[in-house]
C-alpha cells in the first residue's frame, strides 16, 4: 500500500530555515510526481509545491517563491522541502502528496507541524 511519511518539522524562529522529509513506500517514486501541501489553522489547505518524476520541473506558490525549494532522491524514495526565511505566516501542517493516476487516487502523508514563532 502507498505510504508517505513526513518528518523534519518543528519551532524555528522568523528567518530560520527548516527541511522536512517525506519517504515513499508502495509505489513507483521515480515515475511519480509529487507534491508538498499545507494546512493552517482555519484556513484550507494549500499546493506549496509540486515536483515532476524526473526533477525537470518545479512549481511554486507565489507566497513561498524565491524561499522553498523542492527537490527529490529518486535513489532514495524521497522527496524534500528546503523551507529558508520563514515567516510566521507559514506556520502550518505541511502534508506529502501523490496522484495515483491508475486509480484516480491521491495520497496523504500524516503530516508534519512546521511553527514559525520568536
């Protein structure tokens, strides 16, 4: 079964820097493309960032552009969230994603609480 398991939140200070983790398990990572989302407290949850298979393409919010970079180790089942500069406005729940297209499926990560306070 698909599994994704996030790590690598916590408290970091405004300006600090974080990198949160996600292992994939149960299906084929290098041919899949995924995705960080987060949720904040009352607020839907968001696309931060997607990552194609290969790593050729990349994409953005506008509100973390320039300060989150996604990246991938195909090797390794895992995909990463490199967070600099944070903002108490990122504070959320950030979640791992995929789409499974061969069952119109997306999957979830338990998720990872990331607060950004002095």
């Amino acid at each position: 079964q698909v599994q994704l398991v996030e790590s690598g939140g916590g408290l970091v200070q405004p300006g600090g820097s974080l990198r949160l983790s996600c292992v994939a398990s149960g299906f084929t990572f290098s041919t899949s493309g995924m995705s960080w989302y987060r949720q904040a407290p009352g607020k839907e949850r968001e696309l931060v960032a997607h990552i194609t298979s290969n790593s050729g393409i990349t994409n953005y919010a506008a509100s973390v552009k320039g300060r989150f970079t996604i990246s991938r180790d195909n090797a390794k089942n895992t995909v990463y969230l490199q967070m600099n500069s944070l903002k108490s406005e990122d504070t959320a729940v950030y979640y791992c994603n995929t789409f499974r297209s061969a069952n119109s499926r997306s999957y979830w990560g338990q998720g990872t609480q990331v607060t950004v306070s002095s």
